[in-house]
C-alpha cells in the first residue's frame, strides 16, 4: 500500500481538546421514521457464489406453506425449468418494492419460457418486522404474486449465495450454474428509466447457449437485516 | 490500491488520543465550511464541485461524475464519506456516529461527507426536513443518479451496493466499510491511523 506520511508526529501535537459540551447528540438520536427495531447490517461475505460457481442448494417455506428446492420448481408448463431467476428480494425495502413489478413482470414473461422467478425473502423477522412470514403471505396474497416467494427463516441460505441487498438477483441455469449476478436493469429506483435490461439480456444469452454481458452488474440495495 | 479493513479488529490506541466535543453550528452548505485549516480549504475551494442545484440548502448533484472531485481531493485532509438514504433504517441508526466524529474533529484535517441516496422525488419532502430537524452539523448532498452499475466500482470495487457504505481516504490511502458502525469508537478507529498517519 501507499506511504505518504510520516510528518505527522506534528498531528499527534494537536492532541488536546477543550470539551464544550456536546449538546445536539440527542436530537440527533431520533429514531428514523421507519425503524422499529435496531437493525444490524451484514458485512461483505468473502464466501458467497459468483458467476461461473454452483448454485447452493436449499429447501425453504413458500407462502403457501409447501417446502421448495430446486427440484421442487415448474415452469409455467409444469415441466423442469430451463433455468430459475433468484431473487433476494423483501416487503420493507423501497428498491425492492420499487422493483416488485417488474419482478412480477419478468416471471409472467420468462416462466412460460421455462424460467421461473423464484423470490426468496432473506430479512430477520425480529429486526424487520415487516418482513415476517405472515407479512409475506399477506403481500404475495395483495399482489398475487405468480411465483414462489420463500422464507428463508433462519438465514442460512442468503449467505451462502453471498447476498448482501435486496432486490438482488442471481440467474441460475438447469445446471445449477449461476450465469448472472446483479441486478434487474440499470435503474432500480425508476422503472421508466430503465436504459438496459441486464437480467432479460443474460435469461435470453443463456437461452440461445451464450454467456451473458455483463454477467455481473450492480446496484444499490438495502442491506439484509440481521440480528 | 483498495484497501479493506474490517473495522472491528482496527482498535487502535491512537483512537484514544484525539477528543474534542466542540459544537458550534456549521453555516451555509454547498460551499466548504469555514471549519478546515487553510492549506485544505484552498484545494477545497479550487475542486469543490459545483451543486446543479440546491434544494432546500441542500446541493443536488444529478451524476455521479459531478460529485467524483469529493473521492479525490489531494490533500492532507482525511475524507469520511458515508452513502445513506433517509428510508435506511441502518443508515439512520449510524448517523450520530458520523456527526460525532464531524463535531469531535473540529477545525482538524478531517471532514465527513453525507452522500444521500433518496429517491429524487423525497429529497424536498423527506431529505431536507430530515437533516433541518437533526440540525445535522455533516456537509449533507444529495445524488439523483441511480445508474448505479456505471458508478459503484468508481467508489470502490469492494462495494456490492447494499447501503449503509462508507468510504474513507487521505491522499492515495483508502479504507472501504461495507456495513453499518455501531459506534464512534469503530468509525474512528477505521478513520484515525489516516488522521495521524500512524497505519497500526
């Protein structure tokens, strides 16, 4: 790494200060309009799965109350799919909600053609309340959500995909291989100004047997919440 | 050049030796305070970049490439710049830690920077009541770019997107935090060993 500094015996010097009394900490404690608990966030996790790397397993609760893994999944023909669009997604996050259309959207569109969306709800429930399984049922019911919408209750699936935000996506091929990781397009926040659809790209890449580009993208997300 | 510390086994004992908790309130926003010593300001002055607009004291940049300079200064100054949104309930939660530090470094060669990531159409309902109630005392600006694959690597590579994120640097020197601090002492442990130049 770089070394610029050694003059700096000079900042130590400046070490002493006079204390006038820190009076703005607690307006600055107010709580935030939308916290209900302390949420703790989850630090990058060396371990996750990139393109290129095998899908890791799981078997976890739909709102519907059936158990689902891999095998588990249809397509909208009832067949094996071709390949499976993950997404850690949630109720709470506005990026996520801003994107629950179009995720509703790309299943409507891709499960017919033999890629399902299968959207997978990482939050703690006891940090984000919002995000319980009685609040996930309750908005898959509102929205009539078409595709599964799983739990992964006690958290051990997300970090073995190495997620760290919702919505995040991961494209799984009928290998089980990730091709894509990222995000939906290039505009999460807006759908009307989406430029480039990165994941519709990367499902019609795979499909004709190419790899996708970008096969991995980014995009700002909230944090999975975590105790 | 990335440098990436994870905060908790950073506990330094020069985390110890600067304390202050001066107060007084910082003035207009969108201009480099007069809180910096000289030589910082000059550089400050000369490259701080340039607001499209302002939103209720709050400067508007609409792309990432107008707030770049605040990722680049060249100086003896240490930058603690923080990526938030008022609707990130861990964001919030960590912001009195970076007002602290603003507040316990006064006039040292130390400034924070509070880059919002709210939706444009919240920055005059949401964001600036947000910052005038906290009274926040952080240079606040808002980002309306939300092409965030064409910007985040710029920040640094080892940003995955989530959000609390905070990116700090002196000169050449760089430390990303990729979660939410939990308090002062964390967020200063990762900021001092560039503050006094001492790297543990």
């Amino acid at each position: 790494m770089k070394h610029l500094n050694l003059i700096l015996t000079l900042a130590l010097a400046l070490a002493s200060f006079a204390c006038n009394g820190g009076a703005n900490t607690e307006k600055q404690a107010k709580a935030a309009t939308e916290s209900e608990a302390p949420a703790k966030t989850v630090a990058l996790k060396p371990d996750g799965v990139g393109v290129g790397d095998k899908a890791p397993e799981f078997k976890l609760k739909n709102v519907d109350g059936k158990e689902y893994s891999f095998q588990d999944i249809r397509d909208a023909s009832g067949d094996a799919p071709r390949g499976y669009i993950l997404i850690f997604t949630c109720n709470t996050c506005p990026y996520a909600q801003a994107s629950e259309q179009r995720i509703i959207n790309l299943h409507n569109k891709y499960a017919a053609m033999g890629y399902p969306v299968v959207a997978i709800q990482p939050n703690d429930p006891a940090v984000q309340p919002g995000d319980s399984f009685d609040a996930m049922q309750k908005r898959a019911r509102q929205m009539e959500y078409p595709f599964l919408y799983l739990f992964d209750e006690g958290q051990e699936v997300y970090p073995k995909y190495g997620a760290t935000r919702t919505p995040e996506v991961y494209l799984v091929d009928k290998s089980l291989t990730v091709r894509y990781h990222g995000a939906i397009d290039d505009n999460v926040r807006d759908e009307d100004g989406v430029k480039e659809k990165f994941l519709e790209n990367a499902i019609q890449a795979i499909d004709k047997g190419e790899d996708p580009k970008p096969a991995t993208t980014k995009a700002v997300g909230c944090s999975i919440k975590t105790a | 050049m990335e440098v990436f510390t994870r905060p908790m086994p950073v506990i330094c004992g020069f985390a110890l030796i600067l304390f202050s908790c001066n107060a007084a309130p910082a003035t207009g926003q969108g201009q480099p305070s007069a809180k910096t010593p000289e030589s910082t300001q000059q550089d400050e002055v000369a490259r701080w970049p340039k607001p499209v607009t302002t939103i209720q004291g709050i400067p508007v940049y609409e792309e990432f490439s107008q707030v770049e300079p605040f990722f680049h200064f060249d100086n003896d100054t240490t930058y603690v710049i923080n990526f938030w949104a008022t609707w990130c309930k861990p964001c919030v939660e960590e912001l009195p830690y970076f007002e602290e530090l603003t507040a316990a470094y006064e006039g040292q060669k130390v400034r924070v920077i509070l880059i919002s990531l709210d939706f444009p159409r919240q920055f005059e309902s949401k964001l600036a009541p947000f910052v005038r109630e906290r009274e926040m005392q952080s240079e606040v600006i808002a980002l309306a770019d939300g092409r965030y694959n064409d910007w985040i690597d710029k920040v640094s590579t080892e940003w995955t997107g989530a959000i609390p994120a905070t990116y700090v640097y002196k000169g050449e020197e760089s430390r990303f935090i990729g979660n939410s601090v939990k308090s002062m002492a964390e967020l200063e442990a990762v900021a001092n060993p560039l503050i006094t130049g001492n790297k543990r």
